[in-house]
C-alpha cells in the first residue's frame, strides 16, 4: 500500500532549536504535531521546509518517513475514547478479516515532501519497494496487488518506470518483464494521475479553496500561517511540482470537463455575477485569469515567513529572469495550463528558476523522447510498463464540487519582488510576499465560480479529468501507445451521498466520495475486498457514472494525446 500527500507521518531525527529536544516525535501526523503547530509554528515550518537549492534535507535537519501501518491508518488519533481521523483504517480492519497481516501485507510510507529523484536518491525508496515486492512473491508464492491512493498514483506510476529501467540509466535494472512477473494488480484509488489544479495555486500564491473559502476561519489561519510563508514552504517541496496538470493545454485547455459556461444578461436585474463581460471568454478554457481589481487586502503577518535559504539563488541574473516572468505574466488576461507551469518553472516560486524542484521535472508534451527521470512521474509522456497481465483498477468518487481553475490579481500588498532587510552593503536579501493572490471578489453561483474559484466534478481535490481521463481514455486507446502491452483497465465510479454517523461525527459517512473517505466507502471496500480475495473479481465491470467516456471523446476530437513516432517499453 503506496499512502498519498500529507496522509503519513513524519518524524524528527534531527531539528532546529524548538525540535531538538523531540528525537523521533512526529513533527507532522499526530495529536503531538498538532501542539508543536500552536505552541511553535514558525520552527515547525522551518523544520518542514526543504532545500531549494538540492531538494533535500537542509543543513541541520533531517525528518523522515514514519514506518508500518501506524505511519499512515490514522492521521490524528486512534484510540477508542477519542476516535481519530481514519485514512488507511478501514481498509486494514477489512483486509484482517480475510485473514492478511503484518506476513503479507505492508505499507510503504515515504517522506511525501520529496521530489521523486530525491526519494530514491535520499532514501533508496524504490528500490526498497521493489525488494518488498519480490520478497512478498517469493515468500507468498503469489504475485502482489500494489494498491495506492492520491499522489500515490504518481509514485507507482515514476516506480513502474524506474524499475524496469536499466541501472546504467538510473533505473532499478529489473527489466522490460519484471512488473508482469511480479505484479497481480494495481489498484489506483481516487489517483491524482494527472496532478491536481491545487498544486498551482499553491504554487502560484500559497492558495488554494482549503484557505479561502472558510470565513472567519481563514483569517485566524492567515494570520497563524500567512500566505507567503505557505508559498515558501510549499515551493521547496518536490513533490507540490510533480503534481502540477499533466498533459498540458492538449487535455486541460481544451475545456472538455467544464460546463458550457451561462450566458450572463448583465442587463437581467436577477443576474448575480461579479465577472466583468470581458472576462467571460477567458474563463471557458484558461487555468488562469488575471482580473485587474483592486482593494485593501494585504498579507497579514508577512514578517511571520519562513527562511529557506535562498540566498545563494538571488543574484543579479536570476531577479532579472524572475522579473521577466512576472512582466510576461500580468501582460495577458487568460492564462492556459501550459503557460501557468511555464511561468511557476521559470518563477521558481519567487526563488528563480533553479530552484531545485523546478528542475526535476519535464511538462514539454512537444519533446517526448526516451522517457527519463524528469519524465517518470508523468502518465501522458511515459507509457505504463510491459505488463500484459496485469489489471488496472481506477476506483474513485464523483459528484462534489473540485477547484479547477482560478482568477487572479496582483497583489496590492507587494513592495517589489525582493527587498532588503537591511540597507547596508551585505543586508539579507528575501522574497516578499507573493505577486499574485486570489480575487476572491470573483462570484458566479451559476458558473460554479466562488470566491474566485472555478468548480468542476470530482472528489472535491483532485477533479474528474486527472482521476479519470488516462483510465477512460489513452490508456484504453491503442493509438495512444501510452499502455503498449494493452494491461486491462476497469473504471469503478463511486456517487457521493453525505450522512451523519454518531460514531464518526468527523467524516461525511460510509457513502461520501471525498478524497480521502473513499477509502471507507462502503461500496469501494466491497470491490476492493473482492479483487485481493480473488472472489467474484470477475462481475467487477465498468461503473461510469460522471460524464468522463464524453470529456474523452471531446479531449480526442480536439487532437488529444497524439501518439508520437516512436514510444518505448520500460
């Protein structure tokens, strides 16, 4: 079992100042992380931040992974007085019930800040996962079901790539065969495979709809963990990059999930819209749209930021790059999903564009030579592995509400790009708060468009198009070459329905389809209890219930992921 983003927990070998004195204590996952977040919020974040400059640990720091299935069945809290908030639980109290445990059946948390390079190359992750998996074959005399959810999509995805991948290469040198020898299945739950829209927000201005649409509530929270420190904290980690929209304008600025956008009559008295006319073409296919409003919103508590050590980067070269990209930025009203990335890219989230998560990945569909690292994490340039025999599972929840793009306004709080904190020759140079916020001013109720957020379907984090358009589409579609060895795909759709229940007043009941209750939903547990027992697999058909086959059909019908002349097996 491959955990997600932020859902394991992570533990103190090694801190600065307030954790020194918490060897092996979870800074993050925990009832004790939660304290260190409001007694000492600014070391905790320090802590949690990464190296820009190499995406690994910073000098004096060093958090790793917590390990076995405490590390990621509750988040917070386990016990019966106190409940806790379940992630994994449930599917190990039913796996126990077929009789698996701790012999046969493992999760393999991972430190979730990392890039996917790093990961290997810090901790030796994959080739870890790859000894457990052939352990488990040998010792089981069966081969394994890999079952991941969330970003855990990608991990698998970046796996199956580097471990069919030749040494000399940088890849784990098990060969063209050693997944369809080894593996049974891959069950990808609620699978962010093609990124989420979230991870550009936050990227872009440490915002997302979690921190702007929650009232009073957001403003504690903005004052506690202001928007440019999130920023900062957020761009050192590599593994917010590797889940930036994949597949470019060709998939996500086509428009082929949203809604046709309603016609507005601004002279309608009825009309309850804050959008300008001028920016109702920009809003049907474009990931960004910077508005030009203008109020008295300033970042609360700036001064309260994060030092991540970046000095090194700032000099006169990089300020005149990353000025550049502002300027070419704020130039254009529609911004598309290729054209955000590039900008994030060379931005390096106000740190330049070497820092180093920028430069671990490649999102240029127009370049699709021999898939490398740079390319692993990404399902729409590398091809799933030789694996004829293996099945697919895509299992994952529709009907609520998920952010899919944003609108955008320079933020009237900022100085400049960068600014010194002392005037003097040798004065410390910082970013300053971020140059673009939401425009939260933005409404339109009809056009699912609040507080400057545009909705589609999904499970309310990661949209339909990223959990279900590689599953419904290229990976079924021969002419894609992006499943060469035609491994069966089967789509298991889930309708959310929200219920109370005494005994767990946290979440939205045995039915929700959120992001991370599926993996309590009632109806999912039964299919997934039914392909690790190898019982009824068989009446496990399709069960599409969004509109997910006709986004495939218009995606293709624009050009979609055209086949390039030569694709390779790993």
């Amino acid at each position: 079992m491959v955990p997600g983003f932020v859902t394991s927990g992570l533990e103190v070998w090694k801190g600065k100042s307030c954790m020194k004195h918490f060897f092996r204590e979870r800074i993050w996952g925990g009832y004790t992380s939660a304290q260190y977040w409001l007694r000492a919020r600014n070391c905790v974040m320090e802590n949690l931040a990464l190296d820009p400059t190499t995406g690994g640990d910073p000098p004096d720091v060093k958090l790793r992974s917590s390990e076995g299935f405490q590390a990621a069945d509750f988040f917070v809290g386990n016990d019966w007085i106190w409940g806790g908030y379940w992630v994994w639980s449930k599917i190990l109290e039913n796996l126990a019930d077929l009789d698996y445990d701790s012999s046969t059946m493992t999760m393999e948390a991972y430190d979730w800040r990392l890039g996917m390079k790093i990961l290997e190359d810090r901790d030796h992750y994959f080739t870890h996962l790859k000894h457990k998996i052939e352990a488990h074959y040998e010792t089981a005399g069966q081969k394994v079901i890999l079952t991941s959810h969330s970003m855990g999509a990608i991990v698998v995805h970046y796996f199956f790539a580097w471990v069919t991948e030749e040494e000399s290469r940088g890849g784990g040198g098990g060969g063209k065969k050693w997944v369809d020898k080894h593996l049974h299945a891959f069950v990808n739950i609620a699978g962010a495979q093609l990124g989420v829209m979230k991870a550009t927000s936050a990227l872009m201005s440490g915002e997302m709809s979690d921190t702007v649409i929650m009232g009073g509530i957001g403003s504690v929270v903005e004052r506690l963990i202001p928007r440019k420190a999130r920023k900062e904290l957020w761009s050192t980690w590599g593994s917010l990059w590797a889940m930036l929209p994949k597949g470019g304008d060709r998939i996500w600025s086509i428009g082929a999930d949203l809604p046709e956008t309603v016609p507005i009559n601004e002279n309608d008295a009825h009309a309850e819209s804050a959008i300008p006319s001028r920016y109702h073409e920009a809003i049907k296919k474009q990931l960004f749209v910077m508005t030009d409003s203008e109020d008295d919103d300033t970042v609360d508590g700036a001064k309260d930021s994060v030092e991540c050590n970046i000095n090194d980067l700032l000099d006169p070269t990089t300020e005149s790059i990353v000025n550049e990209a502002l300027d070419q930025f704020s130039s254009r009203i529609g911004h598309t999903t290729q054209q955000a990335i590039d900008f994030l890219l060379k931005w390096g989230g106000g740190m330049g564009p070497f820092i180093s998560p920028a430069r671990l990945y490649s999102f240029n569909l127009q370049n699709r030579e021999k898939p490398s690292y740079r390319t692993w994490h990404d399902s729409t340039q590398t091809p799933l592995p030789y694996a004829p025999n293996m099945k697919i599972y895509c299992m994952y929840g529709v009907g609520i509400d998920t952010e899919r793009a944003y609108f955008y306004k320079r933020n009237p709080g900022e100085q400049g790009l960068f600014a010194d904190d002392n005037s003097s020759e040798g004065g410390n140079t910082h970013v300053v708060d971020p140059p673009f916020i939401l425009d939260t001013s933005i409404e339109d109720i009809k056009n699912k468009i609040v507080h400057g957020i545009k909705y589609s379907d999904g499970d309310g984090s990661v949209p339909l198009l990223s959990l279900g358009y590689m599953c419904s589409g290229p990976w079924r579609n021969k002419k894609s070459g992006l499943n060469p060895s035609g491994s069966k795909v089967i789509v298991r759709e889930y309708g959310h329905r929200t219920e109370f229940t005494v005994d767990d007043p946290m979440r939205k009941g045995p039915h929700s389809t959120e992001h991370v209750d599926i993996l309590g939903n009632v109806e999912m547990l039964q299919d997934y209890m039914k392909i690790v027992s190898d019982q009824d697999v068989d009446s496990l058909k399709d069960n599409i219930i969004s509109d997910i086959e006709g986004i495939v059909k218009r995606i293709d019908a624009d050009g979609g992921l055209q086949k390039p002349k030569r694709r390779w097996f790993h």
